[in-house]
C-alpha cells in the first residue's frame, strides 16, 4: 500500500494563528482611535485643561507609548485607517471593493488609489477569500455570534438556520454597485461590515458616539443569530461576493485526503460558511481559514495548490462506506 | 405550462432582487438625508441664508458632487486631524453618508494639512496654504461687538493663521474687522468667536464678494 500523505504538522494549530490575528486587528482598531485621541491632547499642550478622565486616558497612553517614542504628534501617525482603508508605515493598503465602489461612484480611475489595492487584490487572487477568514474584524464577531447560536442550541433553543443561495450576494454586489453609481457616492460602505467596524469604533472611540452602522450591524448579528448561521457572510456580503469572484482561480486550496478520511463530517460541521468539504466541494466561496484542518481527528485535511477543487474522491477510505479492495463501483452507489 | 414556468421566474427573480436591495434599503432608511445640525447653528437667525451648516476639509473638491464620489467614507482624515475637528455624516446625510465635515462653531481647523496627504483618493488634494478654499468668512456688521459698540474684542484678527491677509482692522485704532481676500475659511475665527450669535461665519466664497473690490471695479 502506497505511503498516505500526511498534513504538514504546524497547519492544525493555523485556526489559532488565526483567532490570535482576528483578534490583533480588531484591538487595532481600538488602539488607533485611543492614540489619536491622545496625539490631540498632546497637539493641545493643555494638559491642565483636561477632565479627569480626559487626563486618565493621556497618563495611561503616555505611560504605554512613552518608552517607545520621543514625538507622540508624528511617531504615532505611522499606522492608521482601518480595513477599508489604511496605511502602515506608508504603505497604503486599501480594500478592492473599496476601489470597486469608488470606481462606480466616480466614474474615473484614480491610479494612486488603485494601486493602493494592488497587494490584497494579488494576494485575494493567490489565496481566494482569505480577507474574509483571516482579517475581517466582522468575522471575529460574527464567529462569536455562531458559537453563542451553538450554546444556545445546546441549551435546547431551537434556532432557524434557512439555507438560501449562495449567488445572492453576487446581486448585492451588482446592486450595490449600480446604486452606488446612481448615487454618486459610496454606499457599498454603509453595509459592508468591516468598514461599518472600523469607523464606529472612531466614532464611538475619538467622536461623538456611534452612528448608524452599528444599527445595521446589529441587524446582521440578529439574521445570523435567527435566519441563517454566518448568513450575511454567506449570502449578502458584497466584499465577499467580490473576492469570491477573484478567488474563483485560487492557487491555495483545501483538500482532503480520502486515504485517511473516516467520514465522520465535522469538518462539514465546522465550516462557517457552509460547505462540503467532506464531499469534495469547496468552490469559490472557502476563506482558507483552515477551522477544518483543526478539527479533522485523523489529519485528513491539508493545503495544496491547484488552480481548481481536487475531483470528488468518493468516501473516506478509513470510514464505513468504503469497502477495501472492491472500491470504484460502491463509490459510484454512494455518489 | 410554459406561463406558468415564466412567472415562477419571475416572481423568484423579483424576490432575488428585493432581497438583494434590502440591505441598501435599510441602510437608506437608518441615514434619511438631513441637515446635519449643530449646536450653536440651530439658533442662528435666519436673515443669513447663505450660510453653510458644514465645510468640508480642507482641499476638498470644490463641487460636492465630485467629492461624494470620490471619497470613500475611510475616516483616515479623521484619525490624522490634530485638533480632531474633521467628523463625519454618521447618522444622517442621504449620499453624503460618512462623507466629512468641520463644523467651525464647535471645532475649528488649523491647517495642517494632515489630511489632504493622508486622503488615499483625490477627495482631498494636496493645496499650498494659501490656495485652500474652504469658504470666506463674512461678518454680521449689526451684531459684531466692535462694530455695534459694545467693546472691544479682536479675538477673530488675533486668531487667524492667514494674518493681515485675510482679516484685519478697518481703521488702527478701532477693533472692527474686516475680513480680506486671503481668507481661507478655516473657520477658527469661528471657534473663538464670543458672540453667541456667531456674526463671523464661513460662507462659500462664490457667494460673498467684497464691497472695496466692487468700488474698484
């Protein structure tokens, strides 16, 4: 019998790579809002003007930063933004669908922006949804709301968990897109989570409290919560629906390996996004976010880089519907 | 058959099509288009029609329709200002939604220029100082305390960045000002302006034109 491939060791610890940078992001975004706040109080040169709690926030930021920087006014400015648009250290980095709205509402390529998305519109190309698993601060939150609808369900609440078509959001984006012309502004932003987060996170942090978009954002929370797990991601989100599209051709993909599969299907459990990769199919919309990789009990699931989903390997060789020896006619019963 | 089979079509692609737009309509209507409202600017008397509830950051596109189009709502101006005086539409504002303003009244911005270097789309194009043209300041004569002899105060000449070019005394030994070509309408006159009525705002430059220039001309 032919050595089984084994998944390269570290890939099953990725799903907590990946929380520990969900998480960095997000307190990304509420540490900028935090140090500006804080560069305005040193651009004032009054301390003694501050409120008390005004004064807390500037002795505990200065406290933190003061070991690292001489010019809280500049030093500080090197990241800002968010994921819809940002810069480190003067890299811009904006969102495709960022540009994409842009284009439409204007009517005009602006080449200094474009480029500006260059990078994660290469790398949505290479590795397919990733923004969606690995950086949206969205996801972590939504993620969150999934575990609680399952602590739920296991506290015996019966929650609805409608399956609609997954080709919807690709109408939403068109939609978006038309109206967002017909506008003449960029209205994909008011709906699209991850730029809803990082703004009211300023707003709410550095201004005059929230604005609308948590309204909408709640109301995403409550469809995923009620209608359909992970629903908004799944079927109404324009920036998914866009890197589903770049990511249709992706390089780096998940697959299983039927020789050591026992087609026990938590990976089909686990999948936020409502996938079959216990069949094979994982098509456009998979995030790479590897959660299962991590839950695979007999390290069935690994990386692999193909332009297309590795073809329908039938059951998993260790499981019950695979019988050794007589293997290609039973696999076509079961398919 | 076939009628029958057309109108399921059609029923489930009007279905497609609403469900699609519901997000775009809820968001529609959480943001109605409103007038963003102020503190001190809802209870400015109303004999001056021309001025303007907000400005825009400075180098903003001049038409508002292009800078709706080209800005895309990120907030980076925001997070850069050192006053922090640039906010956003965030609850109200129909196509201007998350697009930003600088209400003077409350906070005045000082020209630094953060935020035209940082704006990564043409919204904000970088402008030497004294081509900025956030609007031109104009003053209320009949409310104005020197100019009503009610004292002296000066605050709006002491203040301005631009100088004597954009605001200054009409006679030497009076505090009554005037304000000049070179304003820039950064509005920090605004800002420290103790009247509570505001006789010194910002209006859009097309629609104030200096009495001396037209005596010039």
């Amino acid at each position: 019998m032919a050595e089984i491939s084994r998944p390269f060791f570290l890939w099953r610890h990725l799903n907590k790579v990946r929380w520990v940078i969900l998480s960095l992001v997000f307190a990304l975004l509420i540490v900028i809002p935090v140090l500006h706040v804080y560069q305005t109080y040193v651009a004032a040169h009054a301390y003694d003007l501050l409120a008390p709690s005004e004064k807390r926030l500037y002795d505990v930021v200065e406290f933190a930063t003061a070991p690292f920087i001489n010019d809280p006014a500049e030093e500080l400015d090197a990241v800002k933004g968010n994921t819809w648009s940002g810069y480190f250290w003067g890299l811009q980095l904006s969102d495709p669908l960022a540009v994409a709205s842009q284009m439409a509402a204007s009517l005009s390529l602006y080449w200094p922006f474009i480029l500006s998305s260059l990078i994660p519109l290469v790398l949505t190309i290479i590795f397919g949804r990733f923004f969606c698993g690995w950086l949206c601060p969205a996801t972590m939150i939504y993620e969150l709301n999934s575990n609680l609808s399952a602590w739920l369900k296991w506290a015996g609440l019966k929650l609805p968990n409608f399956q609609f078509d997954l080709r919807i959001k690709y109408v939403v984006l068109a939609i978006g897109l038309i109206l967002t012309s017909l506008a003449g502004s960029v209205l994909i932003a008011t709906i699209y989570p991850p730029a809803i987060i990082g703004r009211e996170l300023y707003f709410v942090i550095a201004l005059d409290g929230f604005g609308v978009g948590v309204v909408i954002f709640i109301a995403t929370l409550l469809f995923d919560l009620l209608v359909a797990r992970r629903g908004f991601c799944r079927y109404l989100c324009p920036g998914g629906a866009l890197y589903s599209l770049l990511g249709r051709y992706r390089l780096v993909r998940i697959r299983r390996i039927a020789e050591s599969c026992n087609d026990c299907a938590k990976c089909n459990v686990v999948c936020e996004f409502g996938l079959d990769p216990l069949r094979d199919d994982f098509g456009q919309e998979c995030t790479n976010c590897a959660a299962c990789i991590a839950i695979c009990p007999t390290d069935a699931m690994t990386f692999t880089l193909r332009l297309t989903d590795y073809p329908a390997q039938g059951p998993g060789h260790l499981g019950k519907q695979y019988q050794h020896g007589s293997g290609a006619d039973l696999e076509a019963a079961a398919e | 058959m076939k009628r029958r089979s057309l109108l399921r079509v059609l029923t489930s692609g009007a279905a497609l099509l609403g469900f699609s737009a519901l997000p775009y309509g809820v968001s529609r209507l959480l943001a109605p288009p409103a007038p963003q409202p102020t503190n001190r600017a809802i209870k400015l008397s109303a004999r001056h029609q021309d001025r303007r509830i907000f400005l825009r950051p400075p180098g903003a596109l001049k038409n508002d329709v292009a800078f709706t189009a080209a800005c895309i709502g990120c907030g980076l101006c925001g997070e850069v200002c050192p006053p922090r005086c640039i906010k956003f539409h965030a609850r109200s504002g129909g196509s201007q939604v998350n697009t930003p303003y600088i209400d003077p009244a409350e906070r005045a911005c000082t020209l630094c220029n953060k935020c035209m270097e940082v704006c990564p789309t043409e919204a904000l194009t970088v402008t030497k100082r004294q081509d900025i043209d956030m609007g031109i300041a104009r003053i209320d004569q009949t409310a104005c305390y020197p100019w009503v002899d009610k004292g002296i105060c000066g605050a709006c000449v002491s203040i301005c960045p631009q100088g004597k070019a954009a605001i200054a005394y009409k006679h030497w030994n009076q505090y009554r000002p005037v304000v000049k070509d070179g304003c820039v309408g950064c509005g920090l006159c605004v800002e420290v302006c103790p009247h509570p009525s505001l006789p010194i705002w910002i209006t859009e430059r097309k629609s104030y034109s200096l009495p001396e220039k037209k005596k010039l001309l």
